[in-house]
C-alpha cells in the first residue's frame, strides 16, 4: 500500500524561510561585490586624467583626491598615492602640498602597523 504525501503548512514555511534566506545572502553578496568593485571606478578616471594633466598643481590636487578614495579601499594603495604626492611635492617644492602629503603617507604608515615610518613622516617640518 503507498502511502500519500500531503502538503504540510510546516514543511512550507521552512522551505519558504530557507529559500528567503538564500536569497537575502544571494543579494547582499552581490551587492558588496558592485560597491566594492565600483570603487575602482572613479580612481581609474582619476588615473587617467592625471596621465594627461600637465600642471604640476593640478596632479598634486589629483594625487590627493586619490589618495582619499583609496584610503575607503586599501591602504596599501593609498600609500603608493601619498609617496606619489610627496615625490612631486617635494619636486617641486611645493611648500602647501608637501606636509599634506607627509600627513597622508604618515596615517597610511600608521594604518598598516608601520609605526617608525609613521613617526618620520607625521614628525617631519
């Protein structure tokens, strides 16, 4: 003799909750993936229109856009900006922009645990 399987309410609503759940992980997941990968976006423009400036102020004034966009990202990064920065500034001479970058390499140093680097860079005159 088969026996009849009937609809359960129980079994409905586990199989509801669960497949909320997947959907709701499903969904977070791709989100994070478009805000963090977005991110790259505008540093990509912000690359590209330093490649074509000629003005030194004007890739100082990039250079440090930059390097506050990718301090949300990666502080690795970050750091390469503000050496970028201080390389020009110091070029340069440029005597506003030089402890600005300084600052900006200093807190990237102190982020990523390298504190003797860190206090060379936010000490400096």
């Amino acid at each position: 003799m088969r026996k009849l399987h009937f609809f359960s309410p129980e079994k409905a609503v586990l199989s509801f909750s669960s497949l909320w759940c997947k959907l709701l992980a499903t969904a977070g997941f791709l989100l994070a993936a478009q805000t963090l990968f977005s991110q790259n976006i505008p540093l990509d423009s912000l690359e590209q229109r330093l490649a074509i400036v000629q003005a030194d102020s004007q890739k100082l004034d990039l250079l440090s856009q930059m390097t506050s966009l990718a301090s949300r990202v990666d502080y690795q990064i970050t750091l390469q900006y503000a050496k970028r920065g201080v390389v020009l500034a110091d070029k340069i001479g440029d005597n506003n922009w030089q402890p600005k970058f300084y600052e900006m390499q200093g807190r990237m140093h102190a982020n990523l645990g390298h504190l003797d680097s860190a206090t060379l860079f936010l000490t400096r005159p």
